[in-house]
C-alpha cells in the first residue's frame, strides 16, 4: 500500500521528565537511547520506588521541563510555584543510586537530591484536588485520606557505563530504552490519527470531540501516508537515521487527560482507549487498543522537521497483522 503523498516528519517531540509534558524541536540527535533528552528524567516515590505517572496524578501534564544545554540546565515549571533549575547533566558519581521500578523494569539510577524533592512533592501537594477529579487509575485512584508521597526526581547513566541496563530488543544489542514505556522511540501518523477521531465521532464515544496527536505522547509524528500505513513498515530512513518498527502501542488511559489542562475527557468511558479497543485490536494482545508504534534506532545522527521518511523494508506479507 503505497502512500498517498511522500512521508515527511511533520514534528518532534521529547518529554524530558517521564509522565510530564513535552518540549517541541525542529531537530533532534538520536544514539543509543533513542532521542537526546527524551524521558531522561522520572519521579518515583521515595518509600515505594515506584515510577510516579499520570496515570494516577493527571496534574503532571503541566508540569512543564525545559532544558538548555548551553547553560546545563533543567527547569521546572508550574503555575503556582517558582520554577526550579537543577544540572542537565553533572557527575552522576557523587550522586546516591536508587534501585526504582519501572513496570516490569528494575532500574539502578541516580537520585538528584532534596531539593528536587521538596519541589515535586509540593507540586503533589498543590494539585491534589485536581489529581483526586482527573485519576485514570481504576485500580489506585487518588483518595481523600492517601497521604501526599515524597517525590523524588531520579536520572540515568549511559549504558555504556553498565550502571544503568534496560536493553531495547533482545537482537540489538547496545540500544537500550531511557524511561520510556518500553522502545526508545515512538511514531505517530497524522492520517490515522484522522481516522481515529472520524471514528471516535461516529461512535459518540468522545461525544463530538476530537483529539491532538499530543494525547499519545510519541516522539515523531509523520504526515504523507495513508491511514494505517504504518501496520506494514518494517524498516525506514529519516534524515541520518535508520529505524526499526517494532510493533503498534497498547494503550493505556492516558490519551484521555488533556495534556494542555490535565483534566480528563468528560466522555463516556474511559475515552479514546476504549475506541482503539473496539477497532484497534491485535491477535497478539488481545484485549488491548493499539496506537502510534514502538520504534527502535538501528544508526546515529540527525533527524530534522520536514525530513523525508524512505520505507527501506516492508513487512513480508504472510507475517502481516490486522486488527481482530
């Protein structure tokens, strides 16, 4: 299936600081943990060391980070408090490790003090209320008697160090996943996109509304295909890198907190999950709605906006999948 236009990288997007909300680049530097400063960052509960998401606390969409190389600085923005600027990157020797969990993963990072701390747990604090209305966590929402917990903000080294190891593919060795879900990378495609929403409105499961690609949180999002395109790459060329496609994303409930408010869809359900549900399922996770892709890079370099995307290999067609 060919597509209708050339594919062309319509945006890039990096998310700092796991769970909160992005930065938009015209270009960016891949390596061997995908994109430079994406989801390099991540807050866990002190007591637990469990990874902090929005999945529970929806608030953190607007937290905002901002980094700048040239100062060597990350800063953290919310309305309501003074922002906070921490190293983008020091000497992660003179920093505690901490032994965190993320989803299956247990990872060894590196604590990055009180300071961030006391910051993110005042940010918990702040929007407490506005967590309790908008948690997408059926099974651990935010109560009225769950105490606030002590949030502190950890950061990784490069593998290559072998302090921290969360290998991308069992065949690629050397590529490993910073705190992302699970691949380093991930593609979006706005014709799809397009084709969720006319479905999401057919349904009257969003009750009229549509939905930005920024509900899915990728990393790249891609114009010129035809919807669904994506279901057959295999292999592609953007700018200076080549990329291996992995497979469609399961989604979680996330795509139905607005990241620009962090309040969820006033929607039937449990929003845009559900639709993917109905029309996004694949034999090999049932039960699952299926969005953007899991990408892993096999090269370094560059990829800019308005790159061009060169599809070097399809998926054979007797290893194809469709929705169930």
């Amino acid at each position: 299936m060919p597509s209708s236009t050339e594919p062309i990288v319509e945006s890039i997007h990096v998310y700092p600081i796991k769970s909160c909300h992005s930065i938009e680049l015209k270009e960016c530097k891949v390596g061997n943990l995908g994109i430079e400063h994406d989801r390099r960052f991540m807050i866990v509960e002190a007591e637990t060391n469990k990874t902090i998401t929005q999945r529970k606390y929806a608030s953190l969409s607007i937290l905002y980070p901002l980094v700048n190389p040239e100062t060597n600085t990350l800063t953290l923005s919310a309305q309501g408090q003074d922002p906070l600027s921490l190293p983008l990157t020091q000497d992660l020797s003179k920093l505690p490790k901490r032994s965190v969990s993320l989803w299956k993963d247990t990872l060894t990072v590196y604590d990055l003090g009180d300071e961030a701390s006391r910051w993110l747990t005042q940010f918990l604090v702040n929007h407490r209320q506005s967590d309790q209305e908008n948690s997408h966590n059926p099974d651990d929402p935010v109560k009225d008697d769950d105490p606030i917990p002590e949030a502190r903000l950890v950061t990784l080294e490069d593998p290559e160090h072998k302090v921290y190891s969360r290998p991308a593919h069992p065949n690629l060795p050397g590529i490993h996943s910073p705190f992302a879900d699970w691949s380093p990378i991930s593609f979006g495609f706005t014709a799809s996109l397009e084709h969720v929403n006319q479905g999401l409105i057919e349904t009257g499961i969003s009750k009229g509304n549509q939905i930005p690609m920024s509900r899915f949180r990728n990393n790249i999002t891609i114009s010129g295909t035809v919807p669904w395109e994506e279901d057959q790459w295999l292999v592609v060329r953007i700018g200076q890198v080549t990329l291996y496609i992995i497979q469609p994303i399961a989604r979680c409930t996330v795509p139905g907190i607005d990241q620009d408010t962090g309040k969820k869809d006033a929607w039937d359900g449990k929003g845009p999950t559900d639709y993917l549900k109905i029309r996004r399922q694949f034999k090999d996770e049932p039960g699952q709605g299926q969005f953007c892709c899991d990408v892993v890079p096999l090269t370094s370099g560059k990829i800019c906006v308005g790159d061009t995307i060169q599809v070097l290999e399809r998926i054979p067609k007797e290893y194809q999948q469709f929705p169930i």
